[in-house]
C-alpha cells in the first residue's frame, strides 16, 4: 500500500497541519493534473489521471482525523472497519450514548447538549489518537479509532434527531 503522506510529500504524523495538507495538495496536483497532460502520449495521460486520482485519495483521506488515523493503521498491517469487534467497555459506552439519543428524540435542548458533548468526546478522542501514535501504543491507538468512529456516528444520528425535530416543527407552524 502506498504512503498517502509519500504521495503528498508530508511527514507521517497524525497531527497534520490542515493548511501544509492543502498546499501539498495542490502542488501535487498542478504536477499531475490530466489537463497538463494534453496533447501527450496516452501513456502519460493515463499516469497522469491515475496520479491525480490517487492525489485526490490522499487528500480526502488526510484530511479527515478518523481516516488519516485508519490509514496510519494500514500503513502497519491493521485494518479497522465497522466489521472491528469492539472492546465490551467501548461496546457499552456506545449503548449508553445511544440510549441517551434515543432518550433526548423529543427535546431539542437535551439533543443539541448531547451533540455538543459528542463533538468534546471526539476531540479528546483525536487527541488520544495523536498521544497513541506518538508513543506508538498501537493497540491504545486501535481503540480510540473505533471510538472516534462510532461517536462520528452518533454525531450524525444526533444531527439527524436534530433535523427531525426542526421539520416537525416547521410542519406545526404552517
């Protein structure tokens, strides 16, 4: 599997200045860019559009911390996706937020204070996954990924609730 980082001309690291990502970005791609590549062989056009679609991956990727931090993961052998069994504390606290969710459904107030505690759990989570990297405690590393994405989940299911609510009550009013 090739680096996102080597594709990018980055350092591997998790903790990723967002701005230095979007410069190496579009350095990249105004090397590959297929438009640059007109009136070529169809050998370097062809090199030209798979480099730039692979620049394109890395970027997407990099940019997002719970697949950057998947993708430092891979680099090392170690594939995590929704098929990853759960450690039964992380198993749990993902029941119990669910439950909270599902309890806040009718109130806005509780829903959007749930959210916002979501979003906190998910910063201390990026923050632990930058600590795990770090020291290379892989395993610790593991989990923090499996929990930044199931409270990404639960985030969308809060903003989902979130919505349903400000429809219904949109339907009420007219």
């Amino acid at each position: 599997m090739q680096s996102y980082y080597e594709i990018l001309g980055l350092p591997v690291s998790f903790a990723l200045n967002l701005k230095a990502l979007e410069k190496a970005y579009f350095d990249a791609q105004r090397q590959w860019h297929p438009d640059r590549f007109i009136g070529k062989s169809e050998a370097d056009r062809a090199e030209a559009a798979s480099r730039s679609m692979l620049i394109n991956d890395a970027y997407e990727a990099l940019k997002h911390p719970l697949q950057r931090a998947r993708h430092l993961l891979e680099l090392q052998g170690i594939f995590i996706d929704d098929e990853t069994n759960p450690p039964p504390a992380l198993l749990m606290e993902v029941m119990e937020v669910r439950e909270r969710l599902h309890d806040s459904a009718e109130d806005g107030r509780s829903l959007m204070a749930e959210a916002e505690s979501l979003k906190k759990a998910m910063a201390i989570c990026t923050q632990a996954i930058d600590d795990a990297f770090t020291t290379r405690d892989i395993p610790a590393m593991q989990e923090e990924v499996l929990r930044l994405g199931y409270l990404g989940k639960s985030l969308e299911e809060a903003h989902m609730l979130i919505y349903r609510l400000k429809a219904a009550h949109a339907k009420e009013h007219h």
